[in-house]
C-alpha cells in the first residue's frame, strides 16, 4: 500500500537550522512502521541526521 507521508526537515546536512516542509509518497510494508521507514530514507536523501527530520502527518 502506498501512504503519503508530509515531512519537515529541521536542520540542513551542517547543522544549520531549515524550515523546509514536503510530502512524498512511500510504500508500507508489514514488518516496519512506516514513520521509521520515511524517517530513515529522507534522512539519507538529504544527508541529514534522523533527528533533524519530523513526520507531521500519514494519510492512506
């Protein structure tokens, strides 16, 4: 099933803080919660900690 997860990253790859909100859509699998995964993935695409990466809002 594929969800729409909005974001918000707060912080850039240097430790400079951004107020930067998106949405992107991820496929929900069974076995891992799907704010872990979106968590984990938008942290490696924009090269950023996992702390500097908010999930505001999951719709199916």
């Amino acid at each position: 099933m594929n969800v729409k997860v909005h974001y918000r990253i707060t912080q850039d790859r240097a430790g400079i803080p951004q107020d930067f909100c998106g949405a992107r859509h991820f496929v929900a699998s069974a076995d891992k919660a799907i704010e872990d995964i979106a968590r984990t993935q938008l942290a490696a695409d924009y090269q950023i900690p996992l702390s500097a990466v908010e999930i505001s809002r999951i719709e199916a």
